[in-house]
C-alpha cells in the first residue's frame, strides 16, 4: 500500500469532488481517498497489485474529467 496523489482536470465543485472520491473508491486496490477540489487532487491509498494507473485514469476519464497523473 502506497500514498500516491492523482492530479484530476475538470473539478470545479462539490458534486464533482463526490463523483470522483466515488469512483475511486469504487476500485479494488484504491482506499482512503481524499479529494482536494481547489488543488485538483486526489490524495488515495494504492495496492499496484490490485490497480494500476490505467485503472485509475479509466475511472477518472469514464465519469467525464480529465487524468492528468499521479504521483
Ligand atoms: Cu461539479
């Protein structure tokens, strides 16, 4: 389990910062999420062994916001 932060494109309110935590919680390997609206961030708990990053970008782009790394 790594602490990683997930630069998200796209965020501009509080239903956006929920649509996201969700889908990320939504993921096997993700837990812990917390987004950041005015950083545009996501900090997450990641278990690469169950999710990679293009799981993560998947969720993030299939609910309309643009993934723009991790780090
Ligand atoms: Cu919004």
């Amino acid at each position: 389990m790594a602490k990683r932060i997930v630069k998200i494109g796209g965020m501009s309110c509080d239903h956006c910062k929920k649509s996201v935590t969700e889908a990320l919680e939504a993921l096997n390997g993700v837990s812990d999420v917390s987004v950041d609206l005015a950083a545009g961030t996501a900090s997450i708990d990641l278990d690469e062994a169950q999710c990679g990053e293009d799981g993560i970008r998947a969720a993030i782009e299939d609910i309309g916001f643009d993934y723009l790394g991790i780090r």
